[in-house]
C-alpha cells in the first residue's frame, strides 16, 4: 500500500536528463518506485491512499529556493507564503548577513530595525508576529525545529547578528574586531553550524542599511575576519559561505573583482562552496560576464565560486499600494490618511483628486526615514519604468515605457504614470529594473543563468513587501523561460527544473532531495505546463499588526507535496504542515 501514486505524467526529474513518462509511488516521506511506462504499458502495481492522475502533466521535483528572509516569518507563520504558492518545498533563511539568532536580551528591536532597513519587512509585523524564546543560535534552531509547516526550511548563521552579539555596540557600528572579538565570532559560526546552520552569510554591499543608516554589520570587516568565520563555519560543517559583495549595487564596479579575489583563496582552503550575488549594473554592463569567467577559472584551480543570479530584472515595484511619485502631493497624503483602502481607490480616479495631485508640488524629503525620497526616483524614471501589465510582461520593450506610453497618448509624464497606477482599482504596478535589463532584454540573464558555475536565486522570499514579489521566479522559470519567451531563446524545460531543483539543493548539501528518484525524499510538484499561469502582483495587509507585502499568485499547479503529503492543490493550501526544519548538510 502506497501513501500516493502519481500516474501516467511526463517526468522531469530534476537532473537534466530528457522527460519520460513515468508513474511515481510514495510511502513514508520517501519516493518508493519510478517506473517508465510505454504505450499501452498498465499504471504501477499496488494500491494507494490516493491516486492522481498526472495524464498530460509534468511531474518535477519540488523547488529549493536558497535565498530567502523567512527568519522572522517562520516563527508565526506555518504557511510561508508567498514561495509555498510556487512549488517551493524547501526554502532556505539566513541570507545577506541577517538574522533573529543569536540575540542578547535587550537587543531584539536593533536586529528588527536591521531587518526592516535591509529586506524591507514592515517592522511592526516583525515586532507583533515574532515570538522570541531564544537566545543562542541552537536555541532559535531548537524554537524553529518544534514548529509544523507547509514547506521545509533551513537556515544560515548571519554575520551581523554575530558580530553584534559578540562585539557588542562596537560589532553593530561595524568597528574593527580585535584577535579576542574574531575568537568569540569563530565560536559562534562553528556552535551554529553543529547544530544544524547550512551556512554563514554576510553583506559587503553599501545598499544593505539599517533603519538608523549604518550598514550591516561585518561591511567593513578585514580579511583576517571574514577568513576566520570561513574556517569555524566549515568546521562546524555548514556547506556554504554566502556573500552579498561590496559593489553588488554598482556603487564601486572596482570593488567585486576585489571581493572575488579573497573569496577565490577562502574556498580553495575551506574547501566549501562561495556564492555571491551576481547582476548587471548600468555603471559596467558587461563586469557580469569578467566575474562569470573568474568563477569559471576559480572552479579549475578548486575553489567551488558560484555567482548567484536572479532569473529576471532587478529592481522594484511602483503602484499606489507602495511606492509612487505621489507620495509627497499634498492632496494623496489628506487622503491617503483619511481613507480606507477601498474608499482611496475610488478617490484617487476623481477627476479633481487627480488634477489637483498633478498639479502640486511635492513636500520635503524626510531624512531621518528610509526610503522617503522613492517618489523623486519615480517622477525621473519614466524612460525606464514599464507598465508590468497583465499578465505581467518582465520582458517588456521600449515602447511599454511610461515615457513612450505619454509620448503616444500626447500627455504629461506623469498624468501617464497616474493613469497606469489608476488601473486595475488603483492596484496596477509599474515596473523599474534597476539592474539586469541594461540592454532592453534578457540576453545577459540567460548567459547568466547558462554559466555552468552560477546556482538561480536572489529572490528574497519574504523581503522587500513594499517593492518586490520575487518569491515568484519559480513559476517565472516555467512560463517566461521554458514556454512562452518571445524576444529571444528559451531554456529547455528539462534544464530551468534541474537548476531550481537539483542544483540548489546540492548546493548546500541536501542531496536527499531535488530529484525524483528511487530513496529520495518525496517533495513532488504536479504542473499543467499548458494552464500554467503567473498572476500579476497586488498588495496584501495580511501580515500581524496590519503589515503589507507584494504577493504574487499562480494557477497550473495540479498538486505540491512535501515529505509525501500533498500540501497544496489546484493552487490552494491543504492545511497539511509536513514541513520541517531542515539541519546540516543531508
């Protein structure tokens, strides 16, 4: 008796190979049986609790997303939305050198301020949703480990966390750490990493601020530091050292050929796996292709260098939900504080709101609050902010720009641009890729995402609420990549699964899963390729104390399963919570 028998779909599974057609039988958490079957060949033998009928549909592994910001969210939410929606199985927290552990008591509101400053997780949320009850790294893992849910989930130890438990003060305003302060770090990577961390992660990117504007901590630490938590983690037997490098945002284009450098020799001597954060910038279009080459030659001589790359542009999200170039109109802000959300929709179409808001000028920037100079961006953006559309187009062309949408309609800029947002209840989203779109196409991310040492991920599942909903890409992957792309090549479909499968996991270490194969663990997705459909993204207030993010839905999805437990279907959460915590390398 199987616990569930997946028959007569189109197997991709996971390592590159070409699909077949196959029945998949399940039993205790475990893949049990693959059997190919021909035409006219009868389905598996044995019974099941449940059958499904995979006719026409591609049976693929279940996706391993590596870099998201679930540290906090995982602490209250079961369901993990929004990756659980899009054939995520197991997630992997802990990145860009940020954290919840370990946490001195009297320091839980700093770490929230960093988190807030850097991945843009409402604060409030974080402050009302998490429930604390750690203060070691174990003991988070131990608080995380007691928890059931739709989706598996592992973790990274974070440099800033680390530094400002050890250091104190001086570790949080990223003051140089002495022999004695770089002794008490390697103690705690190496402690985090035996009790299940997969990893150490750190920032050296200007762009990762707190609230107060000081950069994470460990930006400026000395090579004798990031080398020593290279060593402890490795020792401890975490699987990888990830890096968001100096330079990632284009603030320096010197700087992350520097950074790869000192990474090069750390692997060779660690012998463990580097990634780092990999995109195009406008200020050096092609240094994207020097750091690809130099992971390449570092492979050759034995250091495991991965770029990590994003499976489209990056950037944000603009709309009257979040950031716009309204915000500072006089008019929007009466509103905006006056109004319930459904009631400022309508408002905001009135043809005398609109026309007084185009027609004032804006208040001043507030310093002292992060972020608070978006609308400036928006209103000097027009020549690259595209209306996203529905469905969303990443890929857009020039004249979908907002500049070139006026420039057809004869109208101002920005009665344009208020117009788009009006769209779809005033939900509508315009797009602005900061980075990976420097040539108007998605060329450069497929070389990207082609480069034999580069693993897909930045999609920050969970961050980012008020600009992105990256936690989207794998269904992205599908549609844009492997079925629908126009404007260039597409990726065979067999390769985009390998790479958010397979490859991901074997990153950090957990070959038990990201294939479906006799003896590994049973987390499946069950996909109508042809049905398959990305939504465009709207903005939910679903998070604790009223907290918005981006979130983006999805409709194809015949089934997920987790540990053999189908947790979603046609889309919809089950309410089954077989997901774990995952510890150590597997």
């Amino acid at each position: 008796m199987f616990d569930l028998k997946i028959t007569g779909g189109t197997v991709v599974d996971g390592t590159g190979a070409d699909r077949f057609t196959a029945d998949v039988a399940l039993k205790d958490g475990k893949i049990v049986e693959v059997r190919r079957r021909g035409p006219g060949d009868p389905p598996v033998a044995g019974d099941a609790v449940e059958t499904i009928d995979a006719t026409g549909k591609i049976v693929a592994p279940g996706f391993v997303d590596i870099h998201t910001h679930y540290d906090g969210q995982v602490s209250w939410d079961d369901v993990l939305e929004p990756s659980s929606n899009h054939g995520v199985t197991t997630v992997v927290a802990g990145n860009c050198g940020v954290g919840f552990a370990p946490v001195r008591p009297g320091q839980e509101q700093w770490l929230i301020e960093l988190m807030e400053g850097v991945e843009d997780i409402p604060g409030t949320a974080l402050t009302e949703g998490i429930t604390w009850g750690w203060e070691s790294y174990a003991e988070y893992l131990d608080v995380i480990g007691k928890r059931e849910l739709a989706v598996d989930i592992g973790s990274q130890i974070a440099h800033g966390t680390v530094r400002a438990y050890a250091m104190g003060e001086r570790g949080a305003r990223n003051e140089p750490a002495t022999p004695e302060d770089i002794a008490a770090m390697s103690r705690l990577v190496r402690e985090a990493a035996e009790a299940g961390a997969l990893g150490f992660s750190s920032s050296r990117t200007l762009a990762h601020r707190a609230m107060d504007g000081e950069p994470v901590p460990g930006t400026f630490a000395a090579e004798e530091e990031l080398f020593a938590l290279g060593r402890a983690m490795a020792a401890g037997g975490g699987a990888v050292f990830e890096l968001a490098p100096q330079g990632a945002a284009g603030e320096d284009i010197v700087a992350p050929k520097k950074e790869l450098e000192w990474m090069q020799r750390l692997g060779a001597e660690i012998d463990c796996a580097l990634s780092f954060a990999l995109i195009q910038v406008d200020a050096d279009p092609k240094l994207w292709r020097e750091q690809l080459d130099i992971s390449a030659a570092a492979h050759e001589k034995g250091a495991r260098l991965h770029p990590q790359v994003a499976a489209r542009p990056f950037g944000m999200l603009l709309g009257f939900p979040g950031h716009h170039a309204f915000t500072h109109r006089p008019t929007y802000r009466k509103l905006k504080a006056e109004c319930a959300r459904e009631e400022l929709a309508a408002r905001l179409a009135e043809p005398a709101v609109r026309s007084a808001i185009l027609s004032e000028d804006d208040l001043p920037i507030d310093p002292n609050v992060l972020f608070d100079g978006m609308f400036a961006l928006a209103q000097y953006s027009a020549e690259r902010l595209y209306a996203l559309g529905e469905p969303p187009d990443y890929e857009p062309t020039a004249e979908r720009t907002v500049a070139a949408i006026a420039r057809e309609r004869g109208e101002d800029v920005l009665a344009t641009m208020y117009d788009l947002m009006l769209e779809a209840d005033a939900g509508s989203m315009l797009m602005l890729p900061m980075f990976n779109y420097a040539d108007g196409n998605h060329d450069a991310i497929r070389e990207m995402m082609t480069h034999p040492a580069a693993v897909l991920g930045l999609s920050d599942g969970g961050a980012h609420c008020s600009m992105i909903c990256d936690a989207s890409y794998p269904t992205f992957l599908l549609t844009h990549w492997a079925r629908d792309r126009h404007r260039g090549e597409k990726l065979p479909l067999e390769y985009v699964i390998r790479k958010q499968s397979h490859d991901t996991a074997q990153l950090f270490g957990l070959s038990d899963r990201g294939v479906i194969a006799v003896g590994k663990k049973a987390d499946v997705n069950v996909i109508d390729l042809d049905a398959l459909t990305l939504h465009a993204p709207r903005m939910a207030y679903d998070l604790p104390a009223g907290g918005h993010r981006l979130v983006q839905g999805a409709s194809g999805y015949t089934a997920t399963i987790v540990n053999g437990v189908v947790t979603r279907r046609d889309g919809v959460d089950t309410g089954a919570r077989p997901g774990r915590l995952v510890r150590g390398v597997r």
